[in-house]
C-alpha cells in the first residue's frame, strides 16, 4: 500500500541525527524554554529572514495568539481564501472577529484582485493563507494592506521555504505563522509552531502571552496561555532544518516526475504562479467530474490519495452560524469536489513513482461508467477497432499473450481473424502477426 505520505521514509534518511539529538536532549534535564527552543527561534528566524521568531505549541495557536495581539476581534472582519483550510478560519474567529471569504484563483490561492471588493469599514486584515506549497500574489496583497492599513498575517504552514519573487514567505506581513505538525515541511514530531515578525514588541508580547503572560516567574502581566515550543521539539526541528532545503528540492524532483509520468486528459496539473515557487507540500490535481472514481480506483489498487479539502469551510457545520449557503462561494465548492492530493513525500523512489504512473493513466476508467466502457469495447472489437490486448491495457489488466490470440484483430460477424475474413470461404488462412 502506497500512503499519501510516509513520514517514517523522511526521518529514516536521518534516523542517526534525530536520535543522538534526542539523546542529548532527554540527558540534559532541561525540557522547555532552554537552549535548543532559544537556538531554533535565531535559526529559523534567519532561515526566514525575519529579525524574530517566536516558537509556541501549534501551528493554530500561531494565529489565534496572533490576531489577539494585533487587537483584531469582536467587531472585526478579516478576509480569508474561501478554499483555505478551517483551522485558518478558527484563528480568526476563535477571537471573536468575523471571516469574509474570498474565491480562490486559478492557482488554488486567494485571488487577490477579488480582495479589494470585499474590504469594508469592518476590515482590519488580511489572512494570507499559502496553500499547497505555494505562495500568493504578495505584491498585490501588500499593496492593499498599505492603501487600506490593514494588517497582513501570513500562514505558511504548508509553505516552508517557498518564496515570492525571491523573498520567503512570512516575511512580508506583521506575522508569518508557522506550523510544525509532522506532515508538514519541517515538521516535528509531535505538534508544534511558531511565529516570525520584524517588530521587537510584538516579539516580546508573543513571549510573555505564551507563558502564562509572564516574562517573570509568579508575576503575569497579562491573562495569556501555555503555548510553549518544548525543547525536544525545539531539538528535533533544529536537525530537519538542515536539510529542508534539501527534502523541498527532492519534492521538487518527485512533482517533475508527475508532470512527465502521467498522461491523461483528464487530470488537471497544479500551476505554478509566475513570481511564485513551490516546495510541494502537497501534489493537488484537479479531476473535474471524475475525482471520486479516480480515488476509489486508485485506493482498490493500494494506492492511497487525500482531499485537501472536501467542505469548504463557509459550508462547515462549526460555521453554519455565519448564514453562508451551498452557491455562495461557487469556485470553491467547485474545487473541493474535483481536488485531490496524490502521494507524495520524502523518501519516495523514482522507481516507486514509476509503477504508480501506469495506474494513473487510466483514460478508459475516466471515460464513462463499467457499463457504457463495455458497450463501447464490444462495438470496436467487432468492428476490428481494437485488439483484446487494446482493451485489457485501458482496463488496467495484465495483457493475453500474443500466441493466444491477445494482439488479433477481429471482424464483425463469425470473429475470425481480420487477415483470414476473405479467405473463410475458400479454406484459405492467413497468418495473423
């Protein structure tokens, strides 16, 4: 069984690395806000190429905790990608503001020329949600932050490494949010986060709130929350933070693979925003009309495929109090029926990848249901149309060997051999090559 992702494939290129840091870490003695939690805030700060970096216990407290200290809540609207994932939704209205949902764009980001129309008296930001590996528009998004003095926050859960026109991604708003939950780029191994900013205050504002709003043991200057990065996480990241730059480039290879090895008319690629790179977090095709087909005759081949995401979050149950109804948002709800994710990880060999490329090219499934698919087939063998192999090859089935008659073509009426039908009648026969 091929699994969407595999992380046991990614920590065992490193395995050695990641214990020995464990070691170290569990012989120390000291297991949160030490040295190692202290070392990934600088390294991955300048990884970034932010003056700061705040390390917290999730990628969701990243951006509650970060609307909260930009003052953004009751009273307040925040525009988000109407296809974003809902944890996005949740950091904005776990503080009381409200979500205004915008349409996705061709490259399954938030399409920001459609912003502008949706910004009010009420708008106080913009959530920048960089889905799939990919950044957005920041240069048009950053532009109608400055004309509207809006703030801009970042979720680059999903996008770590990735730049827009050479810059990384989290650093162009107030704050880049960043989950490490294990399936992402850098994940941990357990939940994890943090946030970058450029803004000396509100660095410290994000230090004090994630310790109980305390800089000082027993004296809390603020009602704040325990939303602390651990050292054995802090340990761990520091290790896959040297070499992510080289798992972002082996998912690079892996999409370049996919684009070669699958051939179907049907299946839409993933575009690639000029201006923009991707470090793949996710391999997302569009099959319009025949997504679910394709997943079920994938997963009875062992071949194991997600959806990121079925329910766009303004149709969610959590979110049926804002009154949104199926239609509203017509491009997202017409990209979470047709989107799916198909494997992709560390670890992943071109040989694997070459097996699955025949069970991809499935045209004949992709073109009609069982029944209309064998009507089709029985007309063109007896017409002479195709051979049994022809078929069997469409079907995705092993092929008849040639000297049982797997290559023949037949003719319609007694189903001779094409190259025998004239010479039925005189006894004659001819070879069938």
């Amino acid at each position: 069984m091929i699994m969407p992702n595999n992380l046991g494939r990614q920590y065992s290129l490193h395995a050695e690395e990641y214990k020995r840091k464990a070691s170290e870490i569990l012989d120390s003695g000291w297991y949160i806000l030490g040295k190692e939690v202290a070392a990934f805030e600088e390294e991955w700060a300048k990884y970034i190429g932010t003056d700061y970096c705040v390390g917290l216990a999730s990628g969701l407290d990243a951006l509650w905790i970060s609307f909260r200290l930009l003052d953004i809540g009751n009273g307040d609207d925040v525009i988000v990608c109407a296809n974003a994932y809902i944890a996005c939704v949740m950091g904005i209205t776990m503080n009381g503001a409200m979500p205004v949902f915008v349409e996705p764009d061709e490259y399954d980001n938030i399409d920001a020329d459609k912003i502008e129309a949706a910004i009010t008296d009420k708008t106080k930001a913009i959530l920048a949600v960089h889905l799939y590996g990919q950044a957005c528009d920041m240069t048009k998004i950053m532009d109608i932050a400055h004309k509207y003095n809006l703030k801009v926050i970042e979720d680059c859960a999903q996008s770590h490494g990735n730049h827009w026109n050479g810059q990384t991604v989290g650093s162009f708003g107030d704050v880049g949010c960043f989950s490490f939950y294990p399936s992402k780029g850098c994940g941990a191994f357990g939940d994890a986060g943090a946030i970058v900013t450029n803004d000396e205050e509100l660095a410290k504002k994000f230090r004090i709130f994630r310790n109980y709003g305390s800089e000082k043991r027993y004296h809390n200057m603020m009602v704040g929350s325990n939303s602390r990065l651990d050292e054995m996480q802090a340990g761990l990241l520091r290790v896959k933070l040297n070499h992510l730059n080289e798992f972002n480039e082996e998912r690079c290879q892996i999409a370049v693979r996919y684009y070669k090895g699958i051939n179907n008319s049907l299946i839409q690629f993933p575009k690639i925003r000029p201006g923009a790179d991707s470090t793949w977090h996710q391999f997302v095709v569009h099959v319009p009309g025949y997504r679910d087909k394709l997943m079920e005759y994938l997963k009875e081949r062992e071949i194991g495929t997600l959806i990121h995401y079925p329910i766009p979050p303004h149709l969610s149950e959590a979110y049926a109090y804002l009154g949104h109804k199926k239609g509203d948002f017509p491009i997202a709800e017409k990209y979470a029926g047709e989107v799916l994710s198909l494997p992709i990880y560390n670890g992943m060999t071109e040989e694997e990848q070459k097996k699955y490329f025949v069970k991809f090219n499935v045209d004949g499934l992709l073109r009609g249901d069982f029944k209309s698919r064998m009507s089709g087939y029985a007309i063109g063998r007896q017409n002479g149309w195709y051979s049994a192999n022809d078929i069997r090859e469409l079907e995705d089935m092993n092929k008849i060997p040639k000297e049982l008659g797997g290559d023949r073509y037949l003719c319609n009426g007694n189903m001779v051999d094409i190259n025998n039908a004239g010479n039925y009648n005189s006894g004659g026969e001819s070879e069938n090559e």
